[in-house]
C-alpha cells in the first residue's frame, strides 16, 4: 500500500513541476464580485477558493478525484438503466462532486458564487445563511432585493428531487432533502433570484437554499446543473442563450490556469464538428450522444455493437460528462480497447490504482491515437487526453477504464476533454468538439 502511495506520488509529481512557480495573483482571474468573468477553474487548482492552504501534490489530487469518480459513474448508470420515467426516489440521490467551478452571481446586489459546474445534474443550490453545517462563506438572502421562496404550488416545484412535503391546500415553501455524493445530503428550500454572469442577468431563477447539509461531499458554495431538463441553467436561460453553451475545460497539468465557458450562440467556434445529440425520454438529464466505433492507432477496434447503439430503454449508449475524471467504457468495449492498445505499445504492462495499462516509456516509441468515432465526426483525442505520464518520464498509462460489471454507458470524461471545445447545442441537437488551448 505505502509503496503504492509512494510510486503514484513520484508518478503524477510532474504534474506540478512548472506550473506551480508562476505567481497566482497575475493569473488568477479575479474574484472581486463586479469581475466575474466566465472562467471554468479546478475546484482543487491554485485559483480555487477550495485549494488546500498548502498546495497538495497532484498525485493526491487525482487519485482522491478518481477514487471519488466510482461513486459518480454509479450514480450515472443507475440513472441511466431506470427504466421508467419516475423521478429518482426522493433522497435517493446518488451524485458526486464535480471537478469544475464557475463563478456566478446571484441577488440584487450581486454576491459572488464559486460554484461546482455539473453537466449531468439539472438544478442548483448554494449554501443560505443560517445553513446548519455548511463552510461560513454562505449566501445571504436577506441581502438581496429579488430574493424570494417558492411556493409549493409553483410548477418547479413540481419538477424538485425528494420533495418533502407540501400542504393540500394554501401556502407551503418548497422544501426538499436530496443526498449526494454517497455519504451526504443537503435540506434546502427552493428559491428565486437573479442570477448573474458578466453582464447578463436570468431573472427569477429557480435554485435551492439550502438550510441544512450533513456529511462533507456537499460543494462550498453550491453547484450549478447544466443538465437539459426544466430546472438546468440550460433550460431556465433558454430566452437568452437559446440552450446552446460552450466550455474549454483547462489542462490538469495548469495549476492555475482557468478555462471559459461560453454561454449562447454568440462567440462559438464557426467551424465546429459535430455529432447529432441524443435524447432519452427516460433520463431528461443526460447529453447521449451516438459513439459507434474507436479506433487504435489505424486499426478499428471490433466492440460489439450491443454495447455502443444507444437504447432508451436499457439506458445503454455514451454520455459527454464533466464531473467524471476518467472516461469509463463498459468491460468488454474496455477490455477490447486496452486489448489492442498493448498490442501497439512495447510493455511490460503493469497496473497503478484504476489505471490497468501503464508501460514503460521508451523514447523510440510513439503510442499510437485513440479516436473516438461518433456519428458524423471523428475525435482523434490529443495524447495528453490520453495518456498520463510520469513525473520521472518513464511510465505511462492509459487514462481510461472499465465501468462496473453490470453498468451500461459509456462516459466520455473531463481527461480526455481538456484543451477541447466542447459544445452543447440543444437548440440544433447536436454536440460539437473543437481543438482549443483553453489555458
Ligand atoms: C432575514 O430577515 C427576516 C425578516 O427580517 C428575519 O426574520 C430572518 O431572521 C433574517 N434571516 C437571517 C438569516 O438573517
Ligand atoms: C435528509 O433525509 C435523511 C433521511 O431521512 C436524513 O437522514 C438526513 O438527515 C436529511 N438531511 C438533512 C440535511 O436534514
């Protein structure tokens, strides 16, 4: 076990050689409350407010990331196998902690929000004066003129996870209790306020004050869902971005660098790749979109269809995730991946925590692209995407894995979307990839 800790703190030390010279001030984006800009920061990089007062490994970052991505790639795929449309029982909500912040504003005057970006889950929440268990750096509410309580009767209500209880008839707040990240849960009243970014205003959005929380997974200062169902960002912006955005998520090796989000149709990428979006009636949430093959190097990878073709009904197919580390295949796509992947690749092969397939790193050899193949585009992922490499240069591994034995989607994750463009069109249904150095 220690000689584990010890190679994996040695393996992803290069991770923050370089980077963590530069001086935070000059490249952190401002967190004054009249500058917010769109930036997208790592929730533990040197522009978080949530970084540790001194600067942890990286080592110890990725691995408490990808340790905590099993919990969240559960979740997903419960998400995704349920086969009926009822909503998730009520304080069954199984989610985990994204990797991602932006940098909101929400009230009259505008009080600043770090909070977690999270593109699977579809409602917000920020930690409300007088919470019970929450960090101090809270929203106060009574400072803020738009402020006000939803009533039980109101049609989002209607659309809120774990509702409480509301009375039959007269007035009643809105409250609901959801759990999240495995060993948390929150109790929160939803609410309206404007919400902010740079200089565009949402009126009345409809989010959670949370009152109460238990456990330590809930986000500091809230999480902002730009899932597609009636309570995202997504769907309750949609007059004034018409449900189109864009984010850069930045290189995990850019300690303090920061991404962008872009938020409606104006400023995308003109010349875009894109692949239609799928929709499951059944998991409203989701961004699906259509993988159908990948490929290693020049050879097409033989993975049984059954296990790419998105079925509604079982949940089977691929989503484009944020919160998710690594980019999960169920086995026995995985399997037949890293199965040809060796073969391109001089071993030996050893394993180091999720990662199966690391070898030696021989200066002669170049490892060959792995290519995403979806439907009407092509993603040749950028080795960095791929790979992640030693501190001492030696190793390398593919930074992918399987999913759990009876999961049933395939999660395209944030390592393999950094220095990308990724674009989310509900508008026009589609999803769109373009090479960006975001950071
Ligand atoms: C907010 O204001 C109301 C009405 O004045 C008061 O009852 C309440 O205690 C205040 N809440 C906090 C958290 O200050
Ligand atoms: C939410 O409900 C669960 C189950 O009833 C309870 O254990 C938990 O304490 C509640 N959470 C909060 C923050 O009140």
């Amino acid at each position: 076990m220690e000689y584990l800790a010890t190679t994996l703190f040695f393996f992803f030390a290069l991770l923050i050689t370089n980077t963590q010279s530069a001086k935070p001030s000059l490249l952190c984006p401002s967190s004054k409350p009249d500058s917010s800009d769109l930036s997208i920061l790592h929730i533990y990089g040197g522009c978080s407010p949530f970084k540790a007062r001194k600067p942890e490994p990286w080592s110890n970052i990725v691995l408490n990331m990808a340790s905590k991505d099993t919990k969240r790639v559960a979740y997903l795929d419960s998400l995704a196998a349920r086969k009926t449309s009822a909503p998730i029982a009520s304080g069954q909500q199984v989610l985990n902690i994204g990797n991602y912040l932006v940098r909101a504003k929400i009230g009259t005057p505008a009080q600043l929000m770090f909070m977690v970006l999270d593109t699977s889950t579809d409602n917000a929440w920020v930690p409300c004066t007088g919470c019970l268990g929450c960090s101090p750096n809270t929203f106060f509410p009574n400072s803020s003129s738009t402020f006000g309580p939803m009533d039980c009767s109101s049609a989002q209500c209607t659309q809120v996870y774990g509702l409480i209880s509301c009375p039959t008839t007269g007035y009643g707040a809105c409250r609901f209790n959801q759990s999240y990240g495995g060993d948390s849960s929150l109790l929160a009243t939803l609410s309206h306020d404007s919400l902010s970014f740079d200089k565009d205003v949402i009126p009345n959005y409809a989010f959670g004050c949370i009152n109460a929380v238990s456990g330590n997974s809930i986000p500091p200062q809230g999480l902002l869902g730009l899932g597609r169902g009636p309570l995202s960002l997504t769907y309750q912006s949609k007059s004034l971005y018409n449900g189109i955005f864009s984010y850069c998520l930045p290189s995990f090796k850019s300690y303090y660098f920061s991404g962008s989000l872009k938020l409606g149709p104006t400023g995308q990428p003109r010349s875009i790749k894109t692949t239609p979006l799928l929709q499951n009636p059944h998991r409203p949430s989701l961004y699906y979109v259509n993988l159908v093959a990948v490929s290693v190097g020049r050879v097409q990878v033989p993975i049984p269809q059954q296990h790419l073709t998105f079925d509604p009904n079982t949940g089977v197919g691929t989503i484009i995730d944020s919160g998710t580390l690594l980019t999960r295949f169920v086995g026995p796509a995985y399997y037949a991946i890293r199965d040809e992947y060796r073969k391109q690749v001089q071993g030996p092969f050893s394993s180091i925590g999720v990662f199966d397939t690391c070898f030696p790193v021989i200066h002669e050899q170049v490892p060959p692209t792995v290519t995403l193949h979806f439907e009407g585009l092509d993603l040749k992922l950028p080795m960095e995407n791929t790979l992640i490499h030693s501190s001492a240069g030696n190793m390398a591994c593919l930074a992918m894995a399987a999913n759990s034995v009876n999961s049933v989607i395939n999660i395209i994750a944030s390592w393999q979307q950094q220095n990308l463009r990724v674009l989310y069109d509900t508008a026009n249904s589609r999803i769109g990839f373009a090479r960006e150095i975001c950071n």
